[in-house]
C-alpha cells in the first residue's frame, strides 16, 4: 500500500507523519518509529517500509516539525561540516518530553484505524532510543516493546532523561548500543540499566561492534553486517513480544 501522508494535531500544531502499511493485512500490531536526528528523508523512509513489509503498521512522526520546513539532509555531507550548525537548531525544538507528549496524538490517530490490533511497538534511532523509552514510559498501557538502536545521552542529569521514564515502564526493552559510541559510554550504560534492574523491568543490551548510527543506510557509518544483525533482532523481538 502506497505511504499515507497524515497531519496530525498536537499542543504544539501539526505533526506531518507517515504511515506505511503492508500489503494485504487486514488487521495487526502496529509499531512507531522514532527518527534520528538527521530528519524525515528517504533513508528513514526505507527503512519504515522494510519495518512495514515485516507486516508491521510503521508510523513515522516528523519530530521536527515546530521547527517548519527543512532538508531533506543528505547525512555524508551534514557530518562532513558543522553538523551541530545544521542540526542543532531543529533538535532544540524537540526532546523526550516534547515526543512522548507528540506520542498522545499519534495514539489517538491509531485508534482510528480498524487495522491496528493489541499493544504497540516503538523503535528509536540515534536520538529516537531516547524518545522511544519515553513515549512508553509516558504511555505505559500502550506499549509491550521498545527497541532503541544506538541511542545517545540515555541516561543523564537532564530532568526528561530516558532513565527517567523508567520506574514507569511496562513495555520489554532491548538496548543495542556500539563499541565507538560516545553518546553512550559504559559508564552511562551502565546507569540505564541499574535504573532498569531497580525498576524490574524486562530488558536485554546488545554492544554491537560498530559505530554511533551503523543501522542508518546512508550514514558514512552504516555497517551491513551490523545492521542485518540488528534487523534480524528487531523482527524477532517485535515478533515475540507483539504477536
């Protein structure tokens, strides 16, 4: 089925969000896809219907969005410069708050939809990990499986830190983090998941031998080995948990 294009209202205006359907379902899970920091493009986009072809409702909120119109970034040369100059001021229009409470809307939007059956998943990247621990946290009763893929600054002394939204927590959790990662370094991992191990929630942590963002297709980064690996996880995990 062709990619819907949605607007969906939030406190804060209209979130453009796409969402991607497979081929002949007529009911079953769905899952929300948090985005990197690079932005809506066509990366994230294959990567939301290689989710959907799973036989996954995907759906991709544009975090972005109070920021207005951008990009689309070709990451290769973003990261090339002063990615900080680019991205910066669109990631300062955003957070793990401000996604968990975007969360709410998309909720409301999926209980539209006749085809999304039982609890949902959510998959954060880069700075979606983070967001996607907090939307569940927020939205405990909603979620059964979260997956975040080299997220950064997951557990900090910032009052919206993922961490923070553990205690909350009913979904299983699988953390896949890298080797070459100083977004999450052991000492910060290891901080996530004594939060984790107090709050008893069900988890597992994976330390893939590559680089911050080596799931992402067009990064300089991406690591196939690895990122077939973290698909063959993921779909496991979503299978399991929400099926």
């Amino acid at each position: 089925m062709p990619r819907e294009d949605i607007a969906l209202t939030t406190p804060d205006g209209l979130c453009r969000t796409y969402a991607f359907t497979p081929k002949g379902r007529s009911a079953g899970p769905a899952v929300v896809f948090f985005m990197d920091a690079g932005g809506i493009r066509p990366a994230v986009f294959a990567m939301a219907q290689r989710l959907a072809d799973a036989g996954y409702l995907v759906l991709v909120p544009d975090l972005f969005y109070r920021y207005g119109a951008y990009g689309p970034f070709d990451p290769v040369e973003v990261l090339q410069g002063d990615f900080m100059a680019t991205l910066g001021p669109l990631m300062a229009t955003t957070g793990n708050a401000k996604a968990a409470e975007d969360t709410g809307a998309l909720l409301a939007y999926l209980d539209t939809r006749k085809d999304v059956l039982g609890k949902l998943g959510a998959v954060g990247f880069c700075m979606g990990g983070g967001m996607a621990i907090a939307a569940a946290g927020t939205h405990p009763d909603r979620f059964a499986a979260v997956a975040s893929f080299h997220g950064g600054n997951l557990a900090t002394d910032k009052p919206d830190s993922s961490h923070v939204y553990v205690p909350h927590l009913e979904a299983e959790l699988y953390i896949a983090a890298a080797t070459d990662d100083a977004s999450y370094p052991p000492a910060m991992a290891e901080r996530l998941e004594r939060a984790l191990r107090g709050a008893g929630v069900t988890f597992r942590s994976e330390t893939y031998p590559a680089a911050h963002g080596w799931m992402k297709p067009d990064f300089p980064v991406y690591d196939e080995a690895a990122a077939e690996h973290g698909w063959h996880e993921l779909l496991a995990f979503f299978d399991r948990t929400l099926r």
